[in-house]
C-alpha cells in the first residue's frame, strides 16, 4: 500500500492525514472527507466563531436554554462526566482564567488574587446544566465554555469513525499530536507517536507505539518561568493558578477524545496522583515527563528511547 498525506491548519493547529492504500481515488476522497469534517466540527465548535453553537451556549449564560445537535450534547454529557472522574482537574469552562495569563514570554503580568477571584467565581462545570431536547444552559452569567482541551481528540475520532465506515484498513489523524491511528503501518509495524525533547527544540525523545490512540499535553511552547519556576499554560481550574512540575503528559487508550482530557486533568493532578489515578482506569496508559526532565510511567506502557 501506498501513504497519501494531507497537511491542513483546522481548528486552529496543523492537521496531518495519512491513508494507506493500493488505490489513490480512494486514498484522496477519504482524505477530503477527513478535512470536511474537521471544518464542520470548527464550525459547530469554536468559541471564537460567532455562529457557532458554543458562542450561543456562552451568549445565552444566565440568560436561557440552547437546543444543540445530539452529537454535542454528548459531547458535552462526556466533558461533565470526565469532570467529576478527574474531580474536576477537567472543565471546559476555565476560559475566563486562560484569558488572564499571557504565555508569549514577551512579558510576564500575573493577575492579582481579586482577579483570580473573580474568574473562579465564574468557572465549573456544576454551572453546565443539561436538559430535555439536547439542550444545554449555563446557569451563570458569565460563565463561558470551551473545547480546547477535548475538541482535537473528538474530532480525530470523529474522522477515525468516518473513515472506518468508509473501508479504510490503515490510516492516521494526527492532531497536533493527538493521534488516532487505523491497523499498521504499510511495513506491518505499529504507528509511533514521536514524544518530543523538552531541552531540544524540534528532535524526539522517545517513541510510543500506538494501537488506537494518544493526546500528549505539553508546555514546549506556552510557558513563562518565575524565579527559575516554570508554569504551564495548564490552568488549574480549582486554584486558578498555572500548574508546574510537569512538562509533558501521553495517555495512550481507545479514544483520543478521553486521552486528549486526562492528559490536561494529569498535568493538573501532579505526577504522583496523576499516575495513581490513570492506573485504577482499564485500558488507559500514561507517561509523564517532569521539570526534571524525568520519566514516569505507568506499568503496561511501552516506549523507545530515541538514540
């Protein structure tokens, strides 16, 4: 079989498509399809498109009720479920926080406690109040959501699922490294994802072979340091706070949408809760590298040292 690759910008990241096949018509309407959906899902998704059903969902905070299609008030239904799972070190209503920090490094403002206050105060997922008909209410005024840290991962699912229907036998969806992958390789090797280096911009640590799928969070890019203390572009949604100590985190496991949220909740969790939580979860997998650049790992996971 042969490899036939699309590189897109969706969602706000790079997007790279593989398909695997004897047939290049075929190879090429999968890939289309891949990026039309991607499009549809930014489309019903993206807090910063004003027609989107999120923008309605956050203008209509304290206000009233939003009719959603099924599919995202599943979706939805899954975020406050992994949010109460993860004790809510996962919530996609942290928007308010995020908009606090500036991570370009350009300059370093940290908001003032009454800031931080006034973010929280509007910030939990207990505000998300679903109800009869897919509808979806923000009980609180102010109170803003967001798919950031799950939105990649679903929509590779998403894309998988597609293709799988299709006849796909061998593929990949790489989400800016949330991969979902379809059989092997064309060599009959397993699909790697790359983990990158903290201390060397643009080369890999380590490989982890990939069976269904793997979101990696990590503060490569977003980042500021503080009297030599590195903090993430993680927001902790209990404290309001950047998270530190932690660099990077891979969750390995079935659906890129669950590894793409646990990822974020371990990177809040801390390394020692973090790997304690994700080893009570059947079929899921971590790997954590630390400030220290030190690996963790929880038992069946399998890696490759880049030499």
């Amino acid at each position: 079989m042969t490899e036939f690759r699309r590189q897109e910008k969706l969602m706000g990241c790079k997007f790279e498509f593989i398909v695997c096949s004897d047939d290049q018509k075929f190879a090429e309407e999968q890939l289309q399809i891949a990026i039309g959906e991607m499009v549809m899902i930014e489309r019903n998704l993206s807090e910063y498109i004003e027609s989107s059903y999120t923008s309605a969902i956050n203008r209509s905070a304290g206000k009233g009720s939003v009719a959603v299609p099924e599919e995202l008030y599943s979706l939805v239904t899954r975020c406050i479920k992994i949010s109460e799972l993860t004790q809510g070190a996962f919530d996609i209503t942290t928007g308010k926080l995020k908009k606090l920090y500036n991570f370009s490094r350009e300059s370093i403002n940290l908001p003032s406690p009454d800031l931080i206050q006034q973010a929280l105060e509007v910030t939990g997922y207990r505000y998300i109040h679903t109800a009869k008909n897919n509808s979806l209410y923000l009980t609180k005024q102010d109170v803003g959501i967001s798919f950031a840290s799950i939105g990649k991962g679903y929509a590779a699912d998403r894309v998988k699922k597609r293709w799988e229907e299709n006849g796909v036998k061998s593929g990949v969806i790489n989400a800016s490294g949330d991969l979902c992958v379809i059989g092997v390789h064309p060599d009959g090797s397993p699909w790697k994802a790359g983990i990158p280096d903290p201390e060397k911009s643009g080369e890999m640590l380590l490989f982890i072979p990939v069976t269904h799928a793997i979101a990696t969070s990590g503060d490569y890019e977003q980042y500021f340091e503080i009297e030599g203390r590195r903090y993430s572009h993680t927001i902790n949604p209990v404290t309001g706070v950047p998270v530190s100590g932690i660099k990077s985190v891979s969750v390995t496991g079935r659906q890129a949408e669950l590894c793409d949220a646990l990822a974020t909740a371990i990177t809040v969790m801390g390394v020692e809760v973090g790997l304690h939580f994700v080893s009570q979860l059947p079929g899921i997998h971590c790997l954590i590298i630390d400030e220290d650049n030190r690996l963790h790992f929880t038992e069946n996971i399998t890696f490759e040292k880049n030499n």
